[in-house]
C-alpha cells in the first residue's frame, strides 16, 4: 500500500452550500489544504483527484505495509481532528506540515 500527501489544494468555493433548505456561506475559502490518503493504484487515484482538482499532485508517497498506512491515517484523524477539514481526508496543513506529522508518527 501506498500511502501520500498531496500537495496544497485551495479551497476556491467562493460561495457556500444550502444545508436543511437553507443557505450556509462558506466561511473557509481560500484556504489551503493538504489531502492525505492510502492507495494500491497511486497512478489512477493522481487522475481521478486531476479531474476534480486541475493541477494537484503528490508531495509524498511512501510505501507502507497495509496495517502500518491504516494505523498512520488513523493518526492524521485522531491528532490532527482541530485541521480537518469537514470529516474529509483534507487538513489545513502545509506539505512540509503534513510530512513533519508522518515523520513524527513514524520515529515514534
């Protein structure tokens, strides 16, 4: 498995959602995230995100054994919930932020 941290995404929704009916601005555009994930098929998952997010790409990719790269998404979301962004995968985190995480998690 191989688990990677893209790099920044800007969060260009300039608008907001409707939510029960109703209209909620969103107050977070602009910023920057990063999206941390795990894959089998690194090549296909970078052209799925292409689709979506013109011009991303993966700062790291680090190969892991399966439960190893279970066990350091599983850290991102515990120790890192105050970054996340709306449960998603995303974390308003630098690159370099994301990979010091890893490095930490891993060292220890």
């Amino acid at each position: 498995m191989i688990f990677y941290i893209s790099t920044s995404i800007i969060n260009a929704n300039p608008f907001g959602h409707f939510k029960n009916k109703k209209f909620i601005k969103n107050k977070n555009s602009g910023q920057k995230y990063i999206k941390v994930g795990v894959s089998n098929n690194i090549d296909s998952r970078i052209a799925a995100y292409q689709t979506i997010v013109p011009g991303i790409d993966f700062y790291r990719t680090l190969e892991f054994p399966k439960n190893i790269c279970s066990k350091l998404e599983k850290a991102y979301k515990k120790f890192l919930s105050e970054f996340n962004y709306y449960g998603t995968e995303c974390y308003r985190l630098s690159p370099y932020q994301g990979l010091y995480f890893l490095t930490r998690c891993i060292s220890s």
